[in-house]
C-alpha cells in the first residue's frame, strides 16, 4: 500500500502550495487535494503550475475532496442557485483532475444541513435519490477519466452510515467509475462500530480511495470531525482495519485525514511529519508497507 495525506489535516495553518513542499519533502506518495484549497492556490498560480510540480517530483495527486451531495440534487425540486455551484466545484475538480493526472474524486452521498439535525428518509428514497445524482455525476466525470469515491458517513446527520448499505447502493447505481471510499471514523460513526470486516464483501477493485485516521475516547455524540486524531492516538482498531484491506488484496493508498484544531495551531512542518510518522508506523505494524 502507499501512504496518503489529506489536506484537512493540516487546513488551518497551512496552504495547497506548502502542503506540496512538505508532504514530498517527508515522503508521502500522494495528497489528497482539497477543493477549497485549490481555489486559493489558483488565485496565484495556474493548473499548469500544479501539473508541472508533479510531473517534477516523487509526490502524485490522488483524490480530490470533497463534493457534498444535497438530497433534490438533479431532481424536479433542485435549486438552480444551489445545483450550479456544485456543478462548478465539480467541474472544477474533474477538468483539473484531467490535468494534473489524477483519477478520483471523493463524492459524500446527501447529508442534513444541520449536523446536528439526523436524516430521516426511507431506504427506498435514499436509493432512489443516490441511484440519480451518482449516475448523472458518472456520466460526466466518465468524460475527465474520473472515478467517484462513495464515501459513507455513519454519524446520524448521513443518508448512507453501513457498509452493507453502500455496498447495495454501488451495485444499484452499477456504474464502473462509481466505487468505495472508506474511513475508518465513518464507518466508527455508526453506534461506534469497531468490527471492520463488512468491508470484504466490497469488490475490492472497486475501493478508489482509504483514508485512516483514529477517535478520542468520546461518547458517541461527539463523534464528530474535531475529536478525530492521528493513528494510535485514540480507540480505533486499525490493525481489523487494515488487516481486512491487505486480506482482501487492496494495494492502494492509505490516506490520512483529521481535522483536528490542536493541529490547526501548529507548524505545517510538525504537522505533516507527525502524519507521516504515525501513518507510517501503524501500516508498518499491520505489514501493509
């Protein structure tokens, strides 16, 4: 497997163009480019500036993240305003994707607008919504070569919080550029499970983006992004975790994502290497490098 850094992690006090210098310089085989931070960069600098950082060093793009899908996405009762500034983010990621040599984009099926709000839906209406907006969003990110990561979100505030319901939902959605991202605190999220062996039951050809990360030791409302913290630091059982990936012949990138305020006070440079070390040695101590 290969070691990635998502940009969240060090979103507070740092930038797309220093995540770049740092996350070569320590070893990282990719990044995890965020959206919002691709806008920065570019109010400075080109696309063909970022193509010819990585086409001159070791570091490569992965995942851009992320698009947050909305329950009337694509449906008779979208909102034009709402619909077209996700499309530019959306097109914004894939034309640059195309680009600069990447190949997937992190798509996070509908949410409550209020985290604090549980979704409430039926299944069938869950499926019904995710069937059409990640068709629609294959169909064009097909043209970029882009693949779509469904990411699962197990906390209250998600449509889709199972792995066995996201695994119903690719094979119902049945598109080849449609597949899995998986996060060990999402899957955590729902009722704190700490079993991650429905993950086999994925086609693993199939799983376009990992992130890893690890949970404070809270209750399980307040299993929310601010309480993720590096690996080994928390109550995750990240050696199932990626013992189950390396059973199931997954060879792809492991990338780690927190969004942690204590690291937003830090230096980059402490940040990003305390990343790299701790990701490094718990996929060491799972035989995943």
């Amino acid at each position: 497997m290969k070691i990635g850094f998502n940009e969240s992690t060090a979103l507070g006090c740092s930038t797309l163009e220093k995540d770049l210098e740092l996350c070569d310089k320590v070893g990282f085989d990719f990044i995890e480019i965020r959206l919002d931070m691709l806008r920065d960069y570019l109010e400075h600098h080109s696309v063909k500036d970022l193509q010819h950082f990585f086409e001159n060093h070791a570091i490569k793009p992965h995942a851009f993240n992320a698009l947050y899908t909305y329950k009337e996405l694509f449906s008779e009762n979208d909102v034009s305003a709402r619909r077209d500034a996700l499309m530019d983010n959306f097109l914004l990621g894939c034309k640059t994707a195309q680009e600069i040599g990447s190949h997937e984009f992190i798509i996070v099926p509908p949410m409550s607008a209020d985290a604090s709000i549980p979704y409430v839906d039926t299944k069938n209406n869950i499926k019904v919504d995710c069937v059409r907006i990640f068709r629609k969003l294959a169909g064009i990110a097909a043209d970029f070569g882009v693949n779509l990561c469904f990411e699962l979100v197990g906390t209250p505030k998600c449509s889709v919080r199972t792995i066995p319901f996201a695994i119903e939902l690719i094979h119902e959605i049945d598109e080849k550029n449609v597949g899995y991202a998986f996060d060990p605190c999402n899957i955590f999220g729902y009722k704190k499970t700490n079993d991650y062996s429905g993950m086999a039951d994925a086609d693993v050809n199939k799983i376009f983006a990992v992130h890893i990360n690890d949970y404070d030791d809270v209750p399980e409302d307040q299993l929310i992004p601010s309480n993720r913290c590096f690996c080994g630091d928390g109550v995750l059982d990240l050696m199932n975790y990626l013992t189950v990936l390396k059973k199931m012949g997954y060879e792809g990138m492991v990338s780690i994502e927190t969004f942690r305020p204590e690291h937003y006070a830090m230096k980059p440079e402490d940040v990003i290497l305390q990343a790299y070390n701790t990701t490094r040695q718990t996929m060491l101590q799972a035989g995943c490098l």
